[in-house]
C-alpha cells in the first residue's frame, strides 16, 4: 500500500483536483467539435496545433514566473521523450478509433483505460485493487457506454481493427496516467514541467508526422501548406488558442497534479465524468439534450465514484480508530 493510499489529506486534495480536471477537460470534445465543424480541420493537424500552443501559452509564463520549471534533469529527458510519444501515439490511435468505429464506440474504448489503469496499477505501482474498486470500474464503463450512445448494437457493426485499434487508444490513456504518476511519485518531477516536456515531444512528433507522406493515416497533412489550412481565420485560431490554454493545459496540469496525490486508477476513475460533464455543457453550449439512458449512465459513473470515495473514507476512519 502506498504513501499516498494511507494519507486522507492527500487523499482529499487529490480527489477535489482530479474532479476539477475533469470539469475542464470536459470542454475539450465541444471545443473541438465547434472548430472541425467550422472550419474543417483534420484531427491530426488540429491535434499539433493544441500540443504546440500548450507550449507557447506555458513557455512565458515559466520565463517570466518561474524559470526554475524549465529545468530538467538529464536523467529525466529519456523519460519524458516516451511519455510524449505516448500522448503523440495515444492522439493518432484515437482519430484512427473515431474515423473507423465511430465516436461513440471510441468514446467506451478509450475509457477502457480505467480497466488498464487499475490491473496496471496494481501489477506495477503495488496499488490497492479490491472488489469495490473493481465494482466501480465496471459502473464507469458501463455508464460511458450508455453516455456515449455506444449501447446501440448497430454502433458495434464495425471491423476488428477498429476495435483493436480503440482498445489500443484506451492503453495508451492509461499508459499516460501510470507515467504521469511515475514521474510526481518515482521521479520527483513537477507536474508542471511533466507537462511542459510532454506536450512539447508530442508537438515535435505530430509535426513530423504531418509533415510525412503517411496518407494512410487520416486526419494527417496531405502537404505541409495543410497545417496553415486556417489561413486568415482568426477567429478559428483563437479558438484553437483557447482550448489549448483552458481545457488541455489546465487540465491535464490538474490531472497531473491528481496524479501525485491519488492512486492512478483512482485518478483515471474520476476522469469517467468528463463525458457526463460535457453532455450537460452542450445541453446549455450547443442545446444538445442528454436522453433518459444517458442519464441512467450519468448515474452509474457518479455511483462507481461515490463507491470508490466512501471506501477511502471508511478506511482513513478505521485507520485512524487503530
């Protein structure tokens, strides 16, 4: 059991924070939305340029407030290189899961990750994994299937490899929290600099990949005057400026942070409520109406928290009793 998993305090502050990051992040698939629908970007192109604003809205604000974040130890670089192509890798394989399965069957696959997150979790950073936490990760995929409107059967009638392919996404998402727990926890790292380095690997990868003839990746650049496809549309740009200042930098910055303070299965848990968050933002954004399952899904991801929530509860007080 770990330092983190015997500490109510920690505890707390890394559930209230993991919450806000999914709060965040949950406008991330509206913002996105509004800027392909608008202005018909390829997900690839879109996703260099979010990573490679992270980097420009963080790197002044280091400079001028905290120089100290840009440094890095040597030892450390390896690390984060892999922990960037790991998100560069996870952003590929999502577009690949939506534009073969669909979103909504992608939507479930990528949050296999909490099935990952734990049994990985468990294997390798000897974090707790009993039958409540267990419980719960079955509540939160079932209640994304319902959320994201994957419990169709017809949504399923698709090709393995694009199942495969998913379920790989879903790896990868939970590839990304076991490292960004391994970097607060196993390496001292500050969340912020993690962060920095990350998404600044991850922009240098996708640009390279962009720029490549791999036409059978889509979403990609066919020639590299694709990644100006904006051009004069600045209100296009400054959208793309905001979602990678508000949702991604700030909330990944929080997850992060979660990560450091909480178990990462129990951080990747919370993550379940972004899609539940943002149907409730397009309700009021987008009118968009969430349907009585999808409610019924809302319900099942906020019970398989509550569950996780009473069990650190109920064990900080009989530790303390003891």
């Amino acid at each position: 059991m770990s330092s983190i998993e015997r500490n109510p305090q920690k505890t707390n502050q890394g559930f209230l924070i993991a919450v806000i990051s999914a709060v965040i992040l949950s406008f991330t698939s509206i913002l996105i939305r509004i800027i392909s629908e608008n202005y018909s970007l390829p997900a690839l192109i879109l996703a260099f340029w979010r990573d490679f604003f992270v980097i420009l809205c963080a790197l002044p604000f280091f400079v001028l407030f905290k120089p100290s974040l840009i440094n890095i130890r040597k030892k450390n670089l390896v690390f984060l290189f892999v922990f960037g192509a790991v998100l560069a890798l996870f952003n590929i394989l999502w577009t690949l899961a939506v534009s073969l399965t669909g979103a909504a069957v992608a939507t479930v696959l990528v949050y296999s990750s909490t099935g990952y997150t734990a049994l990985l979790g468990w294997i390798f950073l000897k974090e707790r994994l009993g039958w409540i936490k267990i419980a719960a990760v079955i509540l939160c995929l079932f209640g994304c299937l319902l959320v994201s409107g994957a419990v169709n059967i017809t949504a399923w009638q698709t090709n393995a490899l694009g199942i495969a392919t998913g379920s790989l996404s879903g790896l990868l998402y939970a590839m990304y929290s076991l490292l960004g727990r391994c970097a607060a926890q196993k390496r001292g790292s500050n969340p912020w600099t993690t962060l920095f380095y990350t998404f600044l690997f991850a922009s240098l990868i996708l640009l390279v990949i962009n720029l490549l003839p791999l036409g059978f990746i889509p979403g990609t650049a066919s020639q590299p005057e694709d990644l100006l496809l904006l051009g004069s549309h600045w209100l296009g740009w400054g959208l793309l400026f905001l979602l990678a200042a508000g949702p991604t930098l700030i909330g990944f910055g929080l997850y992060n942070i979660s990560l450091g303070l909480l178990p990462s299965s129990t951080a990747n848990l919370i993550l379940t409520l972004e899609p539940v968050i943002t149907g409730v933002a397009a309700y009021f954004l987008l009118g968009e109406r969430l349907t009585f399952t999808e409610w019924i899904g809302s319900g099942l991801i906020l019970f398989g928290l509550m569950m996780i929530r009473l069990k650190n509860a109920s064990f900080h007080h009989a530790a303390n009793i003891h």
